[in-house]
C-alpha cells in the first residue's frame, strides 16, 4: 500500500517536489481510511535523482488536519535522524503517534 501512495503522490506532484520536507493528507477510499503522507530527500549521488527519496506514513481512520500539524513535527524529527544515519525506534515514535491520536480536537462550532 505504501508503495502505491508514493506512486500516486510522486506521479501528481513530481519527484522534484521531494527535495524539501512536506506532508500530505490523503482519502484512501479503498482502505476506507486516511493517510498523513510526509517526503523527505537528502543528496545521494548513487540515487536516480541525486538525492535519496523516501516517505514516512500513518494510516488511520481518524487523521485529521489537526492531528497531522503535530504529526509533522514528528515526523520531522525521524526525518532529522535518517537523514544523519541515526538509528531510531520505531516503537517510540508509534507511541507518540498513537497517544496523539487517542487525543480528540477541539471541535470549532
């Protein structure tokens, strides 16, 4: 699935769009779910486009843009480590993730 997320975001805004971090929120009517889709790149001259290019990803039912302005900032921060060859835990960063999600917004009336 992830896979086919990055296909058809890449093919709607383009591999040089990759270049700075930024995430997006995306329907996934087939999963009836949503997604919070963040690009990361750093240079690589190994790679295709002479930088490495790679997504992170939550999929959940109820993400929402209030939850996604905090995911970022995580996700960021992960993004800050792959970028540094920095080993990080997955299971802390879920954690985060998920205990964010447990946490209703406030609804604007």
């Amino acid at each position: 699935i992830v896979n086919q997320l990055f296909t058809v975001v890449t093919s709607m805004y383009g591999h040089d769009k990759i270049t700075k971090a930024e995430g997006v929120l995306l329907n996934i009517k087939n999963l009836n779910t949503r997604g919070y889709l963040f690009f990361d790149s750093y240079p690589d001259d190994t790679e295709r486009f002479g930088e490495k290019q790679y997504m992170l990803a939550v999929i959940a039912p109820s993400i929402n843009y209030f939850h996604t302005i905090e995911i970022k900032d995580i996700m960021i921060d992960i993004s800050e480590k792959i970028k540094k060859k920095i080993d990080w835990n997955i299971e802390e960063y879920w954690k985060k993730i998920y205990d964010l999600m447990l946490i209703e917004p406030l609804k604007i009336e």
